[in-house]
C-alpha cells in the first residue's frame, strides 16, 4: 500500500488510507464482469453531460 506508506507520520490518517483502500478493493469485486463496468462508466458520463447541461442554462 504505496499510498498508506507516505502518511506514516500520521497513524489516524494511514488507518483511514488503508481502510479506504480495502473498501475500494472490495467495490471492484462487486462488478468483475467488464460488460458491466463498462455500462456503469457509460452511465455515468452520460449524467455528467446532463448536468453539465444543466448547469449551462
């Protein structure tokens, strides 16, 4: 855990690195299926032109 390596100084701050790190892991597990990553990015732009949009108006 690269990332948690550079907050060593800061026990609080490395826990809740490494935690966020486990729990992003985790997430990726829900969805191995590529097909389906790649239905939730496409998703997922397209609502962010939406609001981009939106926010235009």
């Amino acid at each position: 855990m690269v990332q948690a390596g550079r907050v060593e100084n800061y026990p609080v701050l490395r826990a809740r690195v490494e935690t966020h790190i486990t729990e992003t892991q985790l997430a990726g597990m829900v969805a191995a299926d590529e097909i389906v990553k790649g239905r939730l990015l496409c998703y997922s732009f397209e609502q962010m032109e939406i609001a981009c949009e939106t926010a235009k108006r």
